[in-house]
C-alpha cells in the first residue's frame, strides 16, 4: 500500500509538472520571452508654404491692423498697471510702432501722408520709452497721448474706412 501511494504521488506530481509546463505560468513565460526594442518615432515631415502671396492687399491691411491693435492695447494695459514693467512698456511700444509703419507701406500715398504725423509721435513716444520713463506725471502723460492717437487711428485708418485705399500688389 505504500508503494501504491507513492506511485499515486510519483503520478500526481509528474502530472502536476506536465499540466503546469504545457500551460504554463504566464509571468513565467514573459520573463522569457524576447521583447523587441522600442522603435523611435517617426519623424515627421515638414513642408513649409509661404501664404503671404495668397492674401489680397486688404487682408493683409487687415491682419497689420488687428496686431497693432493688440500691441497698443498691450502698451496702454502696461501703463495701467500699479507698477509698469519696463520692458513691457519698450516691447509693446516698438511692436506697435513697427505695425503702423507696416500700415503705412500699404495704403496709398494720400492715405500715408495723413499717417505720417501719427507715425512720428509715435517714434518719439517709443524713443522716450526706450529711454525709460521717468516720473509719474510723464507716464500719465504719455499714456494719455497714446489714447488720444489710438482712437484716432481707430476713427481715420480703421481697414473699412481705407479699403478703397490700398495698394495693390
């Protein structure tokens, strides 16, 4: 009877094996099994296109005149603040003025004539400003003077209003 047990286990055991070796462990069989090596990512390909060509004169009035827009808002926002930041004050104040200048190399000459006195203020308020503003009253004034030629930019060169004025290409 002995023996019989033993056999019966002899028998268990190797089926035991046999069952786990054909069915395996799974965390056993990953720790064998071959992983293929992360593959890079593709690199992408880039084809850059030039759409300036592709906009009407108004368009591109259009788009020189809403970036002004912001950048002056930019500039009086700055001012408003409790303490202006320096360089806020000369990076919005030279980006405004780059954008009028923009406008100005669009519209007729007519047009560009009425702009230039408005261009120069400008010049000499973004040179006082690059300078550094000294004093309170002197950045009240100025921002008061920004205003005054903002809206009246806004009511002579709003893009309507010199639609019929541009350049053409």
């Amino acid at each position: 009877m002995a023996r019989s047990q033993h056999s019966r286990f002899t028998l268990f055991t190797a089926y035991c094996l046999l069952t786990t070796g054909l069915v395996g462990c799974e965390s056993f069989q990953r720790k064998f099994t071959r992983r293929s090596k992360p593959q890079p990512p593709p690199t992408p390909i880039i084809s850059f296109r030039d759409y300036t060509q592709a906009m009407t004169p108004l368009d591109r009035y259009r788009k020189h005149y809403l970036i002004f827009q912001y950048w002056d808002g930019e500039l009086l926002e700055a001012f408003q603040s409790h303490l202006p930041n320096p360089k806020r004050l000369k990076r919005a104040s030279s980006e405004s003025l780059g954008e009028l200048q923009a406008l100005q190399g669009l519209v007729t000459d007519d047009v560009a004539v009425r702009l230039s006195p408005l261009i120069e203020e400008r010049a000499r308020i973004d040179e006082e400003l690059q300078q550094g503003v000294t004093g309170l009253s002197r950045a009240s004034a100025l921002q008061r003077a920004i205003e005054a030629q903002s809206r009246r930019i806004h009511r002579e060169f709003f893009w309507r209003d010199v639609e019929d004025h541009l350049k053409q290409k």
